[in-house]
C-alpha cells in the first residue's frame, strides 16, 4: 500500500495555519452576528406581518401594512439589468487585458480598471443623474418603439414612433439605475476574471497555437473553458454587489411602492434605498421593518454567493484554485 507523503511542520507553518483558521472563523463569526443582530432587531415586525412580509407591495409599518414585494422586485430586476450589462463588457476587457494588449499598455489597463473600482458610488450617482439619464433617453425610446411588444420593455402610455410621447416617463428608471450599477460593477468582475484567464496553462495556450488555432480560436478553447470559474465567481460577486447598492440607486431611481415590471418606464424601487430612504423618520416598529427589509436582503445575498461558490467549484479553475 503506498504511503502517503507527510512534511513536518514547523514552528511558522503551525502559526501560518492558525492564523488562517483563526481568519476564517472570524468572518464566519462577524457574518453570523450580523445575521443574529438583524434577526432579533426585525423579530417585532415580522411576528406582526408573517408570510405577507413576502407579498405585500405596501409600506406603511405604522398601520401594520407593510411588505417587500414591490422593493425586492426592484431589486432583482435593476440587478438583473446591470448583470446582463456589465458580464460581457468584463469578459471583454478581462480578455483584451490578459491575451491581447501589449505589456506596457496592460499594466495601464489593470490600474484603470482598479482605479474604478474604487470610485466612490455616490460619483457614480451623481453622473447617471446629471448626465447619463439625459442621453440615456432615446435609447429607452427607441426600445420602447420597436421591441414593445415584450411586456417588460413596454411603457405604459406611449405608442410607438410618437414623437409627442413626453421624456419624463423614461426617466428614473429600472434601466437607467441599472446601467449605472452595471459600470459600478464591472470593474470588480473585471479584476477576478482577469486574475483567472492570467492563469490559464501556458502549455496548453502554446499547444492550441501550435496546432494552428487563431488567437480567438485559443481563447475559446483553452482561456474560456479555463476560466468559467473565474466567470461565474466575477459575475455572482458583481451580482452581490448590485443588489446592494444603495446611493446610486438612491439618487436615481423615482421610487413606487407597487411592483413596477416595466425596465424602461419611470419609477423604481429597492430594498436598500427604501431602508435608506425611510432610516431617518422610522418610529421604533417602523425600524424593526427596516431590519426586517435588511435581513430579507442579507439572506438573499448570502444564497447567491453560496450558489455560486458552489458552481465555480465544480469548474476547472475553481477545483484547481482550491487544490
């Protein structure tokens, strides 16, 4: 029976390996007492409100009717805008970056990419407000003309081709916050699809040019495959990101308390803004729903980061980055 190879440890593997044990449990701790603290502050209202706190598409805690339905379908389809945005232009430019700019230009290409990253949201607010949703405008109009008739597309009170149809319904919309998350987002999916198409086997890159594959031809049969991992990682952490975001979305969107299906027309919600815009005159029930929006939004980004954790991990990349 061969035996399996065993290295003794030292002094620094046994304090490198407690520290990492130690961060772990510490983040997992922290996660756990921000979930406990939202849990016990929301109990109130949730007893009060039950299943319905799912359903119901008002908010007024102090009559007891109040609900996330209208809020967190907002939040699901401004993120799902600035997802299907924001992943093929982060593709893109992760791979421009790792297998077709020059050295030189790379390295600035990378620190542009990160230097975005760090841009404060509430920049990206201000310039979606101010500038974006002015151009943004006929886009919306002309996808409102000519691809109306999907009901998700349509805005209520138009006809197609009307050119008295007024601007102000295709403003503060679901789109218009979405393409400002997309940008937010992008640059941090960017950043670990880049890291993970880098670390594409060098040998199997040189095999498929060797047996006459194109530059594309490699990429699609060597980095790509490689990479889903990093893929669906970037993208669920982008992701992550979106249905969080408060500020921009805040400064954007004008908010309704019904559920608003229609991306292009004027009128949009989330969990984040209602908690932001409601945190500074809720009475003390009022606060408990608040904390009751928060724990709703907390467990559903911890259910997407798990997911996909789990998917990256049956991908290439993602079983060789835990070896």
């Amino acid at each position: 029976m061969p035996r399996r190879p065993h290295a003794a440890r030292g002094l620094g593997d046994r304090i490198f390996r407690f520290q990492l044990t130690a961060t772990g449990v510490a983040v997992l701790a922290i996660m756990a007492a921000v979930g406990l603290f939202l849990l016990l502050r929301a109990v109130q209202a949730l007893r009060v409100a039950g299943f319905s706190f799912l359903t119901t598409a008002q908010w007024q805690p102090d009559v007891h009717r109040f609900g996330i339905a209208a809020v967190l379908t907002g939040t699901l389809l401004i993120a799902a805008v600035a997802v299907t945005i924001s992943v093929p232009l982060a593709v893109g430019t992760a791979l421009f970056i790792s297998d077709v700019a020059p050295r030189g230009l790379r390295r600035t290409l990378v620190s542009l990419v990160d230097l975005m990253a760090a841009v404060p949201s509430v920049v990206y607010g201000l310039w979606g407000l101010f500038f974006l949703q002015q151009h943004a405008i006929g886009l919306s109009r002309w996808l409102s003309d000519w691809f109306g008739w999907i009901p998700f597309l349509a805005v209520d009170g138009t006809r197609p081709g009307d050119p008295l149809a007024s601007a102000s319904v295709y403003t503060a919309s679901t789109f218009i916050a979405g393409i400002v998350v997309a940008l937010m987002v992008a640059p941090i999916q960017c950043s670990v699809m880049r890291e993970v198409f880098a670390q594409a086997p060098a040998g199997e890159r040189e095999g498929a040019y060797a047996l006459g594959a194109t530059r594309w031809g490699m990429i699609r049969a060597v980095v790509l495959p490689y990479g889903i991992g990093g893929i669906i990682g970037g993208t669920m952490l982008g992701l992550g990101r979106a249905l969080g975001e408060t500020i921009a979305v805040y400064l954007i969107i004008s908010p309704v308390f019904t559920i608003q299906p229609h991306l292009l027309q004027t009128g949009s919600n989330s969990v984040s803004s209602l908690i932001a815009l409601h945190y500074g005159d809720a009475s003390s029930f009022g606060m408990s729903a608040l904390m009751a929006a928060g724990l709703a939004l907390f467990v559903l980004t911890l259910a997407v980061n798990f997911t996909a954790s789990s998917i990256a991990a049956r991908s290439r990349s993602g079983a060789l980055s835990e070896a």
